[in-house]
C-alpha cells in the first residue's frame, strides 16, 4: 500500500573530540507515502503513536500501586511483557514483540503533510534498535492491539479508552487545515516519556521541540478531569487533552 517509500540513514559521531571515540548516531529517516491510498494514512499514524507509547512507557518498581498498574496494562497490550531496568532505582519497561525498550534506547517522531506523506525519524545509538523499531512500525502483523483482557470475563482497563482518545486526537489534528492553530500538519510530534504514577499515566509529548505534559486518569470524579493538561506550550497541545476528554 505504500509508494515512494524512501529511505535515508544518517551516522553522527557522537563524542568527536575524544580519540578513538567509535559510538555512533544513528539515524533513519523514512518517508511513508499513501498517495493512492490516502485513508490508510491515519491508520499508520494511529498504530505509529501507540507503537510510540509503549516504547516509553515504564513504572517505578519501589511504588507497588505504580508497578501493579503498569503490569495491568502491560498484560493486555498483545505481544508485551514487562522486564525491569536497573538504573539509579529499579524501573519497569515494556518488551514488545521482542524488543526491549527503555525511554533512552530509541527516540523517533514524524511529521505528517499533505494528508497522505508521513516522514518519520528514528534515532539510537544502537543501529539494531532503528532496525527494528521500523520493522514494528511498517510490519502488518506487529500492529499494536491493547485493551486486549487475557481473561474471556476479564474487561479493558479504563485508561486503554482515553489512551485511543489521545491517539485518535493527534491523527485528527494531523489532517486539520494547516492555517489552524490547533493544527498538526508540517509539526514534528513525538513521545518522549509515558510514566505511570500509581493510577495516573503522565504523556510527555513534543510538538516542534515544545514539550508539554498531559495526565490520563480514568478514575477521577469530574471527567472532564480524565484528560488534564500539566504543561503545555502548544495550542495543538490544548486541542489534544480537550478532543482526549471528550471519550
């Protein structure tokens, strides 16, 4: 279904000053164009946010009702499990389809134009991590399914609804008129953490380099709460958690 995939891989040295220095950059660039097919454009920006999260997301191991939450959630994500990292404290990250991510070991975003052109970028200091993030966000069969309860009787954790709230927000405003405010289109989007605190799932997302912070919870009383801003430096930003609330 796609056309003009093109694809363009960058090495940066990292560290240059310092001799014998071998760590390097890497960079995939890859253009995925839906010309003759300009529907499944919000399909592949729908499954690429989701893909995003998850590579980010963790949990304290030290707050149980932190930990506890986020193996919920990780127990219905098709394909996850969770494994623990142990940087200064003990941290819980998702393993998906196999690859094992923490909130340093890859960072991609994209931006979308045309309606039907997305351009993505992918960066690691572990070429294989590239490789394989792209083989996850192309690949038919690693399309991310959440909600999934392993239990017949069991049902969707609540958060699973406001988190497809989210990523249906940022799809839509990918494809509003570029001259709105509140506008995705030629913006660089990407996720930079997704953190559990206890019952609260902390999106930190970056619109053009802006960094803003949204709040999902499904257990707060007023629901207009369910979506709250924390931090936000762009209007799309406030778009966001307002079309996030509206689940």
């Amino acid at each position: 279904m796609l056309t003009g995939q093109v694809r363009q891989i960058v090495r940066k040295l990292l560290n240059p000053d310092v001799a014998g220095s071998t760590l390097a950059l890497v960079v995939e660039e890859v253009r995925y164009d839906f010309e003759e097919f300009p529907r499944y454009a919000d399909d592949f920006v729908r499954d690429l946010v989701k893909l995003m999260i998850i590579s980010k997301m963790n949990a304290t191991v030290k707050i149980p009702a932190s930990a506890n939450y986020f193996l919920r959630l990780v127990s219905q994500i098709d394909g996850c499990d969770a494994y623990v990292v142990k940087y200064g404290q003990p941290l819980l990250y998702a393993k998906y389809h196999g690859m094992e991510f923490t909130d340093q070991k890859v960072t991609s975003q994209f931006v979308r134009s045309k309606d039907h052109v997305v351009d993505v970028t992918m960066e690691s200091v572990f070429g294989d991590f590239v490789k394989k993030f792209d083989n996850l966000a192309s690949a038919t069969k690693s399309k991310v399914k959440w909600g999934v309860p392993k239990e017949k009787e069991g049902n969707p954790d609540p958060l699973f609804a406001l988190l497809d709230s989210f990523v249906a927000a940022v799809v839509r405003l990918t494809s509003l008129d570029p001259n709105s405010e509140d506008s995705l289109v030629d913006k660089r989007f990407g996720i930079r953490n997704a953190s559990m605190a206890k019952k609260s799932f902390h999106i930190e997302f970056m619109v053009n380099g802006h960094l803003n912070i949204l709040e999902l919870n499904p257990e707060k009383k007023r629901k207009e709460d369910a979506a709250k801003l924390l931090f936000a430096k762009s209007e799309a930003a406030k778009a966001i958690a307002a079309l996030t609330n509206q689940t």
